[in-house]
C-alpha cells in the first residue's frame, strides 16, 4: 500500500505542472490526499460512483476516476473541473497512481521475500523459484548489515534510508522487528573488509544528522549465494549483540572481528560461573582497584611488554614489576606468562558476559 504522504507529494507535483486541484480518496469517501484549498463531503458521491460500472464520470463540476490495483478497486481520484483539459490531466494523474502502485507492490513481494529468506522460512528450491519470478539475482556477492537505533522505527524511515543509500534498485532495506533496519547489499567482485567498513562509516555518518538516539551498525560475513543471506543475517545480529558487551566504545563491529568474545558469548552462564570459582577460588577478577584494573589493561594493550606498558604508565619499570608480582600473590596467575596472561584476560571477558546477561534480566 502507498502511504497517504507518497500520494500528497504525487499530486502536488502534479498540480504545480498542471495548476489543477486533485485529490485521492478511499472507496469510502474519505480523504487520503489532496489539494484542495477547502475540503467539501463527497463520501455520497463517491459511494454512487463505486456502485456505477463507469470508469470516470462528471459529478457536481468535479471529474471522477476509478483506480485500481490490478482487479481491485483501491482509489477514487477528484479532479477539479469538467472541461477536456481536466479529464486528461485526471487520467494522466490516474495512470501515475496506479503505476505507483505496481511498483510499491512488487517492491512488497521483494519485501516479504527478503524477510523470509532472511528468517530462513523458505525451501530451497522456493528460494531460487521465487528469486527468478522477482528478478533478483542468486549468485552475486552480499553482505548484511544490521542498523540499531535507540528509537522504533516506521515505514517512512525505512524509505528514509532507502533514499539515503540512493534507492539502489540491487540492495533492499527491510525490518523483522522494530529496533533494527536490515541492509542486504550487493557487493562488487573485488569488495573485502576495508569497503565494508567505509560502507558502514558512510550510513552510520548519514543517519547521525537524522536520529537523536544512539545507533550501532554490524555486518556479517560476505556470501555468494542468495539461499546464504541467512547465514550473513545471524552473523550480524550476533555481532550486534557480542559488541554491546565486548567492544561498548565501536559503533561498527563486523563478525569477522568478534575473536573469542564470539565463544565465550555462547558459553552457559553455570559453566562461566564455575570457571570463575575454580581460577579465584570464589574471588572475581574485577573487583581490584582502578589502579590494578588500568595496569593490567595497559599490560594486554601493549602485548604483554614490560617497557612500553611503563612509559605509557608514566612509572618506573620497577613499579610496574612490583604491581605485577602483588597481582601474582594474590591471584596466583604471572601476567609476564603468557598462558597465565590468556587465562586471566578470558576471566575478565568472562566477567564482563556474566555481567551483562545479568542487567538483561532487570
């Protein structure tokens, strides 16, 4: 269906070319879109004109046209005046309407399939016989990206995003719930990581000037065959939600960079707890003072390097030693080894898991 502001802004156009009022209504009498300096009650008149078996007719000074989506009467469409000029300007805005819309409801069918496949609620064979009756291509190069705003969104900012990304007739934009905007991209044959990451900087720069709330973008792996668009789909979601918790300060995430924040986000919490217990005997890794915290987490910046983990520090390297050894005492894990260094880093994740599925059940 056309929404009512697709409908103004058509006969607006048309009437700024042609100087003739019009106005589109349902087949009920009631006024979805019009140009009409004073709006007057035609709901009789159009409900007779339902009825009549004519196409268009004269009625009270105004021309009247039937619109019809395929078989089904949808619109009944005013012009203002009874002469020759008026009749062809009414049939002229008639046919822009009902081109209209057979495009928005091939765009509908593209839409619903889209959602399917990317729901994965279609047969293989469904797939492809559908993608050829909808004339979309099965075997070119896409990615999908997740676009999350902090407002729910609606069908004019879908539209509002299609227009952002200039209405490639190749990539769809959808939704399957009402936080997220999904992006199916066609990709060209030599796009790899460093394209998909502009592609995201751009759309995340555009939207920022049109949505006040906070917005996050993640993108999957890329996939050559139509029946994978799933696959790319649950990649992106899950790097949405991995990135919430591991990555806070990134606006962008792709899958591809999740590295064993994907495993621990898809270990039971039971078995994180346990892990806990048996590497500090009851004691949580987080719980040291800002001082410790942001030592260690310069320690692991700097790859385990005593030196530079001390220049940037601004203290002694004897400093940094003896902090070190105090975290060694107590925890019982060297951070100068590497395995013991592994160790602590995944407890710290670990921690960080548990914590937010934790604030998820508040």
């Amino acid at each position: 269906m056309i929404s009512n502001q697709i409908l103004q802004n058509t006969i607006d156009g048309l009437k700024a070319i042609t100087r003739i009022d019009l106005c589109v209504m349902d087949t009920d009498g009631k006024s979805l879109a019009s140009t009409f300096a004073e709006q007057e009650n035609y709901e009789a008149s159009v409900l007779s004109f339902v009825e009549s078996p004519a196409d268009s007719q004269v009625i009270q000074g105004y021309q009247f046209f039937k619109i019809f989506d395929e078989h089904q009467l949808e619109y009944i469409l005013l012009a203002n005046g009874g002469s020759d000029d008026v009749y062809m300007v009414g049939k002229v805005a008639a046919f822009q309407i009902q081109t209209l819309l057979t495009a928005y409801k091939e765009r509908f069918d593209k839409d619903n399939f889209i959602k399917n496949l990317l729901l994965d609620n279609l047969l293989l064979v469904d797939i492809y016989n559908r993608a050829k009756k909808l004339h979309i291509d099965t075997e070119v190069r896409r990615v999908i990206f997740i676009v999350e705003t902090a407002r729910e969104k609606d069908s004019s900012m879908l539209d509002h995003v299609r227009s952002l990304l200039g209405n490639k007739t190749k990539d769809f934009v959808t939704a399957v719930d009402e936080k997220d905007i999904i992006i199916v991209k066609e990709l060209a044959p030599s796009d790899g990581h460093a394209e998909l990451e502009k592609t995201a900087e751009t759309i995340l720069e555009l939207l920022k000037g049109e949505d006040d709330g906070d917005i996050r973008i993640a993108y999957g792996t890329v996939i050559s065959d139509i029946k994978e668009v799933s696959k790319s789909y649950k990649e992106a979601k899950l790097a949405l939600d991995v990135g919430k918790i591991f990555f806070d300060d990134r606006k962008v995430i792709a899958y591809s960079t999740l590295g064993i924040g994907r495993l621990i986000y898809q270990l039971p919490i039971p078995l994180c707890k346990m892990f806990i217990r048996e590497i500090f005997e009851g004691k949580s890794p987080d719980e040291f003072d800002e001082e410790t915290l942001t030592t260690i987490n310069k320690f692991f910046e700097n790859s385990l390097n005593v030196s530079e983990t001390s220049r940037q520090l601004y203290i002694h390297r004897n400093t940094l030693v003896y902090r070190l050894d105090k975290l060694q005492k107590s925890t019982g894990l060297d951070l100068r080894v590497f395995e013991d260094a592994i160790t602590f880093k995944i407890a710290l994740m670990v921690v960080k898991y548990m914590k937010y599925m934790e604030s998820l059940e508040y």
